[in-house]
C-alpha cells in the first residue's frame, strides 16, 4: 500500500474482490485489527449541549451510521460537532441572504456613494469556514456517497441463470 493512502476495510477490499494478494493469515490479522478498533455502539446519545431540533436530527443520522456499520460511540461527539456546525452554517447562510454587499453612506457634503459592507465579507468567510467545518466532519462520519463508498461494503450481483441459448452459443 503506497504511504498516505486511507487504508480500507477488509469487506470492502473483498467486495471489490480484490484481496488476492492478501494471504489467509493476513486476513484473519486484519479481520482482528478491525473488529478491534470498530468500537462499541452500546452507548450512543446525542450530548446535552444539541438543542431539541439537534438531537432528532442525531438520532436519525445515527441511526442511519449504525445501519451501516460505521459508527460508534467513539463517534458521537463527531457527529454532535457536524450538526452544530450545520446549524450555524444555515443561520449564517439565512443572515447573509437578509443583507447587501454594499451600503449607502453620506459624507459631510451631502454626497450619497456606495460601499461595500465589511458585515457582509466577514459573515461571507464565516459561511466559507463552517462549509469547510461541515464538509470535512460529513466525509469522516461517511455521510456523503464517495466517503462512504469508502466505508460500506460493495453488493455483489448475483450472476443470473445462463438460458439455453447462452449454454450453446455463449462463447461464440
């Protein structure tokens, strides 16, 4: 495995079928090592610190983790940091929408000019930053499709039945 590459789960490397060049006691280590550090899901409430609207929404993504085999109680808190960073991202979206890049100002002659509104840049990089927060926090805890194609184990097709035509003339 080259250096600084995520290392996958073992069923997810089997899934791609792609662990022939592990041996059987390579996989048997492995197996080990993850249910090792899998973590226990025997504990897993939403803090005290998430409002009511933030702890419906834990529980249901929990829920959905758990579903997946991919959460744990070592990843509450993780989860209770994303929803919050999303509520602060949503009110910081609904605040800039309520105001202008630019204000009117007057000076002493009398003269109106525009300028632009420094609320509006600094709300702006506080949007930027909690989009990045929230990003980063979703692809840990496997909350969008390309992280958790990371995490889940592929479904294998299961072959269909050859019909008579394919037995005969299936290779030609």
């Amino acid at each position: 495995m080259m250096a600084g590459r995520n290392k996958q789960p073992l069923s997810v490397i089997q899934g791609k079928g792609r662990s022939n060049h592990l041996t059987k006691d390579e996989i048997k280590k492995r197996q080990q090592q993850e249910e090792a550090v899998r973590g226990f899901t025997d504990n897993i409430e939403p803090p005290k610190y998430l409002t009511k609207r933030q702890k419906d929404e834990f529980e249901r993504i929990a829920a959905e983790l758990i579903r997946l085999n991919i959460f744990s109680n070592l990843d509450v808190d993780g989860l209770a940091r994303y929803i919050d960073s999303k509520d602060e991202y949503i009110k910081t979206v609904k605040a800039l929408r309520s105001m202008k890049p630019t204000i009117k100002e007057t000076d002493e002659d009398g003269k109106v000019f525009v300028v632009q509104n420094e609320a509006y840049g600094k709300l702006g990089r506080s949007k930027n930053l909690l989009f990045n927060e929230c990003k980063a926090a979703a692809a840990d805890l496997g909350l969008s499709i390309t992280s958790r194609l990371k995490l889940v184990i592929p479904q294998i097709a299961e072959p269909e039945e050859e019909s008579d035509f394919d037995k005969k003339f299936g290779d030609v």
